[in-house]
C-alpha cells in the first residue's frame, strides 16, 4: 500500500511540525470526543494490528497505545528492540518492510530519530514517533488537548517551558505555534534547543503570529499560563546526570516560580519526574499541577492518532 501524500501528516506522525494547524485541532477535537464517549469510537481500528518498537524503556507511551489500539477494537504487538533482530544488527529499513506486510501501523520509539524516517522512508505503512532523542509529538499533541480541556481555545496563551532543551522543549514548541500560543523556552547556558529546532520553531511562530521566546532567566515565566519541565537528563544522558545536576541547579520549579506566571497558571511535566530537581515536590502535587490529567490524555490522544493514519477518521 503506498501512502498518499495527501493523507493526514503525510501519512505518518514524525514531527508536529509536519501538520497542519487544522490537523493539529482536529487531533485535540478528536481525543476530546473520544474521552467523552470512548463506545463511540470501538470499532475504527477494527482487526488492525500496531507493531510498537521499544529501543528505550516506557511506561505512559507503551501502556497508552497498547490499551489505546485494543479499545479501538485492534491489538498492540509490542516488540522490545532488546528481542527482535534490529538488536543484532537487522538493518531499520529491513524491520521496516517486513512489519510492513504484518501489521497496519508502527509505533516506534528510538534514540536517533533517523530511524523512525528511515521506518517511514522504507515502510508502507503508518510510522508513529513515539519519543527520538529529538521530538516527543504524542505527548505535546495529549499536552495541547490537557491544555484545551484547562483554558478553552489555548490562543493567545502563553506556555512557558523550563528545562532542557531537548525532544520535549522541540515538539511543544511546534504544538504551541500550531495552537496560536506563545513559547517561552527557558535553559541554562549550554542547554538551548537545536538551531535547526530552532529555525523551524521561529519560522512557525512568524507563520502563526506568535512569539518565540529563548531564555537563560527563569524570571521569565512571568504571565505564562502554563510552566512545563521535564527532566534534566533524558533517556541516554544517564552518563551526564550528576554535571547536570549541577548546571540546572538553579532552573527548579518550585513555589516561587509559580507564584511569577499567571494567577490561573498550571504547571505540567511529561513524567517520569524527579521531585526535588527539575520540580518541588510541593509543586508537582500541589493544586495546581495537572500532571495526571496529562498522563490519562496519552491514552485519547494516541487514539485520536491512530484513528486518524490508521482508522481514516
Ligand atoms: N511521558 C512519556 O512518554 O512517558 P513514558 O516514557 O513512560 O512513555
Ligand atoms: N526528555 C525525556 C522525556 C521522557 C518522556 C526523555 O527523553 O527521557
């Protein structure tokens, strides 16, 4: 089956900012209405198979698509890359074309995310970016429905992300402009986002009339409506952690910081986190972090996902 260039996001989920601002609304519409009435929506994936390739550990991503494929009446394989032949070598694009004549979508989770191009550029198949060392699109798109769900239409807001410049830092910037928001990306000397991120992340805000902030001050999550972190050291930075912990040692938010955004801001984190680093622990279970609502929105944004690239929703 080739995929068509007009399907949605091209046929895959990459990057966020492969979409379109509509695409992006109607996978926030769409999780919202398949949280309201989850009955609704049982048969999109009907006898469908994901194949969901794990070359790093997960919680919140593996249990929301495999539970999210099943309820939407298909089934998940999940498929650790300690346990299949990539493991010894077999090439991505190899993987890539023989799950493409089993299963109707790959889920992939990576470190170079030139490996989930090489599984779109060698699959036939939809290919989901379940997180590469560069983008995390399935959790800042469940981000942007917590968000929706928060605050209504999110235009206009500002959401303010504090931390590292990493995979996380990139997609909610993309989801951001998409929604009309400002960004504020707020890193230590040294952590800044990727340059090429970056130009692209610019080129979205002219495009969408919103701003584009980077900064070393935390006192610039002044006004934000939403303050997002995200740990200090991501998924193969293991080595670094305790330099880390020292270069972010001043980059935690707790009370005060909060107390700088705006009176009805809330704060959000991906999770995994780190209580006493990136955030107090006051903060990530005080009123008005919504870092479990986030979590549950995995599971009706990864639906909405598939509904969409493998449900023709
Ligand atoms: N936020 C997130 O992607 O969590 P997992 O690593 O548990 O999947
Ligand atoms: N930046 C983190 C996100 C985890 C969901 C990592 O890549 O480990």
């Amino acid at each position: 089956m080739a995929l068509s260039d007009t399907a949605f996001g091209n046929g895959h989920l990459l990057s966020i900012n492969d979409l379109t601002t509509d695409e992006v609304r109607s996978i926030v519409e769409l999780g919202i209405a398949m949280k309201a009435d989850p009955a609704a929506y049982r048969s999109v994936c009907a006898g469908k198979t994901l194949g969901m390739i794990f070359m790093k550990s997960s919680t919140r991503t593996r249990v929301s698509f495999e539970v999210g494929i099943y309820q939407l009446g298909g089934v998940g394989i999940f498929l650790s890359s300690r346990d299949i032949q990539l493991n010894r070598g077999e090439p991505v694009s190899d993987t890539a074309q023989v799950l493409s004549r089993y299963v109707d979508g790959i889920m992939a989770r990576t470190f170079a995310h030139s490996d989930v191009e090489d599984l779109a550029d060698h699959g036939s198949v939809p290919i989901i970016n379940g997180l590469t060392d560069l983008l995390h699109p399935c959790q800042a798109l469940a981000d942007l429905m917590t968000i929706s769900e928060v605050f209504g239409d999110p235009r206009g807001r500002t959401l303010a992300y504090v931390g590292d410049g990493n995979n996380m830092a990139h997609s909610l910037m993309f989801a951001a402009s998409k929604a009309g928001m400002n960004f504020t990306c707020i890193s230590p000397p040294g952590y800044a986002m990727e340059p090429e991120m970056v130009h692209l992340g610019v080129e979205d805000a002219q495009l969408a009339g919103t701003s584009m902030i980077q900064s070393e001050s935390i006192e610039d999550v002044a006004g934000a409506h939403v303050v997002y972190t995200d740990v200090w050291a991501s998924m193969g930075q293991e080595g670094e952690q305790s330099i880390r912990l020292q270069d972010f040692a001043d980059f935690t938010v707790d009370a005060m910081v909060m107390e700088a955004a705006a009176d009805d801001a809330i704060f959000m984190h991906c999770l995994p986190a780190h209580r006493g680093e990136e955030v107090s622990a006051d903060v990530c279970d005080g009123p008005r972090s919504v870092i479990f609502d986030q979590a549950e929105n995995r599971l009706h944004a990864q639906k909405a996902i598939m509904g969409k690239l493998m449900g023709n929703l």
